[in-house]
C-alpha cells in the first residue's frame, strides 16, 4: 500500500491530522492499534480552547459539538480562605467549549467514515522505516498477515507510550520530565453537575476539581496518594471525600449517583525534543505530556496538528518545505507556554506530600492575588483558553 502520510496512532492528534490532511487533497492511512470500541470507551479531557473548536469545525467535525457542547465564559477557584471566580469573557474576550475528548473523537471518525479514509484498527508490530531517506516506510501486521505502507512523511501520534518518539535515535533526543507525587481519581457520573462552571478546590486534604460533560453527566477528580488503587475507593469514600474538598455550599447541595466510570492518573510534565526527525513528525502526547490541571492535553495535540497541516499543505499544494523546517521550533514554542502553566496550575493548587507552611503561604498568596488583580485574572484567563497558534 501507499499514501503521502502514514499516520500512527487514531487518537484525537491521529484522527484530526488525517481529517484536515484530506480535506486539503493529501493521502493518508491511519495505523491505530487498538479497536474502534477500546479507544471510544477512553474517558478524559473535557475542556476545548477555541482554537480547538474552530480546528473541529475547519475538519467538518462540528456539527454535534455546537449543538451539545456548553460554552464556558469562566470558572472558579476555591480554598478554605476564599472563592475566586475567573471571567475569561471580561478578562481576554475569549471563552472555552466544555465537550468530551470521547466525544471529540467519534465525532472524528464519523467524519472519516464519511469521506471514506483509511482508518486501520487492531494494527499492531508496527515499525518505522527509513526516516532519514527519501522513501520512509512503515511496516505492521494485521489479522496475522505482515502489511507495508509506503510514504513521502510518517506523523507520530501514537501518544505516549507509541513506538513513534522512540524511532528517533536516543542521542537526537533530549527529554525533559517532572514526575509529581500524587495522581488524580477521577469519577463520570450520570448526575447533573455540581455547579454551572468548573470548580479547581485547593484543600488541606488535596486538590479536587467539579468538571461536566452535559447537564445530566457529572466529571469529578480529586488528589490522591500514587499508591492508591481504584479498588481502594469505594463511590461512597469518593463521594464523601470530594464533598470535604468543596465549597460546603456547593457539597450541600450537590447530586451524587453511582459511578459509571472511575481510575486513576499520574501526574507528569515531559517534553522530548525535536518534535521533528527527517521525515518523521511527532504530534500529541507522542512527543509531551502535561499535567491535567490546566486542560491542555487534548488542545495542545489539536495545535501540534495545526502547524503540521499548515506546513504539509505549503509542501503539497506550494512545493515550499520551510514550514517542514520549522514545524519542530513552532510546534515547541507554543507547547512549552503549556507546560509552564500546567505546571504552574498543579502547584499552585495541589498538597505536595513534603510541603511547609512557607509553601503553604505561597498558595494562599496565589489566590490572594488573583482575588485582587485583574491583571493575574488576565494572565490566568488567556492561558486557560489558549494562547493564538
Ligand atoms: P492518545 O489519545 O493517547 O492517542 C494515541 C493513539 O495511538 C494509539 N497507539 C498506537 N497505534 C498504533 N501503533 C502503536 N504502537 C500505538 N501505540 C499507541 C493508541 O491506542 C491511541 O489510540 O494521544 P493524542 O491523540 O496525542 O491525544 C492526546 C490526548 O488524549 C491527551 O493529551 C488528553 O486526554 C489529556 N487530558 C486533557 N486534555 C485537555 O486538553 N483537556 C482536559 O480537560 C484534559 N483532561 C486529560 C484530561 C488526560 C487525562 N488522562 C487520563 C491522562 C484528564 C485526564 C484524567
Ligand atoms: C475534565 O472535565 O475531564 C477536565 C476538566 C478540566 C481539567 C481536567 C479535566 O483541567
């Protein structure tokens, strides 16, 4: 088989990449080793920058989106001192799409299906061939028969534990991680959410945060121990452990149901850097992952895509590569503005196993400030739904 780009990996960066790669006239074939059913039934982001949005309805994957995604004018902060509610409307002008990345992603497919692209699932042995030639190619097996997919470019989006980043020889890479020492339960529940916007509760027992898919579909998280198991939560101790981390007007008067969906995240900053080698082109959590504290997972893969689709289509429809050259240097710039505030975010609201009173203080003066300064609010508010491509 042959197309102009192999694309590894049928996540949200997978499948958006190929949507818009077609839409512009260039071939693709997508390699996803996991079944249609296995990836839909992932659980995880929840908040789209506009960016994103507008990316969806460019893709022709928007329909369903603008009529069941909530539009998010702002959200709240919330610590034993005080409640801060952050308006990104007044603040920056923008707002944000409060719409699930399962969502996202059959919307994605259906797209796909609809102008007959090449989705291959149940993919696996796939390896990267020749990415420093002029003629890369992938091979993989399907149905226990080895298959060859010739190609001008390979797009790794494989996510993080991919074979895609580690193509690149170990000396060419340079990775940077932070590992923090606690991870997040996370809980969907068929009830109507606690409150109209997102709720980030920082807490002496550990950071917990009030999320939503629609209005009869709740997202909770909360901090716990990296040692905990699923196993170890009972709905019952979620439910009463969330209520103690929120505002007790909003744990008064919150729904609580069975849980239909529950496991646990570790928290992680990395970066493995260039994003680009010869003809191979790392998007999404293939090449960084961020804590979810800032929602910028999902959005940054979707801005990875945009520089990338931007720079084949110079090279297909122009025969200009530059943007080829730079996408590593461009895709970068933008991902590290999301690593710093995702971080800044996790440290600003979480317990930290070892923290003192000083750092303690440190917090409680972050949120003192944002309650005071329209200007923090306006740091915090452009971030959040996203800085320009
Ligand atoms: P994905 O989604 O991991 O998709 C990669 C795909 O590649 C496939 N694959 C392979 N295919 C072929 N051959 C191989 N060798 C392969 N190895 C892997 C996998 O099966 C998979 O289908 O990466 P992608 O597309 O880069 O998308 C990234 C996002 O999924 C991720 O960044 C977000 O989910 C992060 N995230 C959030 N992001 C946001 O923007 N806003 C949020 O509110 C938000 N909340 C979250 C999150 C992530 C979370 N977890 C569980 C990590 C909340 C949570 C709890
Ligand atoms: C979610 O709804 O899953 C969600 C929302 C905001 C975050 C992380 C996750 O920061």
């Amino acid at each position: 088989m042959k197309t102009q780009v192999a694309i590894i990996g049928g996540g949200p960066a997978g499948l958006l990449l190929s949507q818009l790669l077609n839409r512009s006239g260039i071939s693709t074939v997508v390699l996803e080793r996991k079944s249609r059913d296995y990836v839909l039934s992932r659980i995880r982001a929840g908040v789209l920058e506009w960016g994103t949005v507008e990316m969806l309805r460019e893709a022709g994957a928007g329909d369903r989106m603008n009529r069941d995604g909530i539009v998010h004018d702002g959200c709240l902060f919330s610590s034993s001192e005080r409640m801060v509610r952050v308006d990104f409307k007044e603040s920056c002008g923008r707002q944000v799409m409060v719409y699930g990345q399962t969502e996202v992603t059959r919307d994605l497919y259906d797209a796909q299906d609809a102008i007959g692209a090449t989705v291959l699932h149940d993919v696996s042995d796939v390896v990267l061939n020749d990415l420093d030639s002029d003629a890369p190619y992938v091979t993989y097996t399907v149905d226990g028969v080895a298959q060859r997919l010739e190609c001008d470019y390979v797009a790794g989006c494989d996510g993080f534990h991919g074979v895609s980043r580690p193509s690149i020889p170990a000396d060419v890479r340079q990775e940077y991680e932070k590992v923090y020492p606690f991870g997040w339960l996370g809980v969907l529940s068929n009830t109507p959410p606690a409150a109209e916007e997102l709720i980030y509760a920082n807490h002496p027992r550990g950071f917990a945060l009030a999320s939503m898919r629609n209005a009869t579909l709740s997202r909770y998280y909360i901090q716990v121990d990296l040692a905990d198991k699923v196993e170890d939560w009972s709905d019952d101790a979620f439910w009463a452990e969330l209520k103690r981390r929120l505002p007790p007007s909003v744990a008064e008067t919150m729904v609580t149901g069975p849980s239909i969906e529950k496991s646990i995240a570790p928290l992680r900053s990395f970066v493995s850097e260039p994003m680009r080698w010869g003809r191979l082109f790392l998007c999404g959590d293939a090449a960084h992952i961020v804590p979810p504290t800032g929602a910028k997972g999902l959005n940054l893969a979707a801005s990875d895509v945009h520089y990338l689709v931007a720079a084949m289509k110079k090279a297909y429809l122009g025969g200009d590569l530059s943007g080829l050259e730079t996408y590593s240097a461009d895709a970068l710039s933008r991902v590290w503005q999301a690593m710093r505030f995702s971080w800044s975010m996790t440290t600003m609201l979480h317990r930290f196993p070892d923290q003192n009173a000083f750092e303690q203080r440190m917090q409680d003066s972050e949120l003192a400030y944002l309650e005071t300064s329209e200007a923090r609010r306006l740091v915090l508010a452009e971030n959040y739904t996203g800085l320009p491509f």
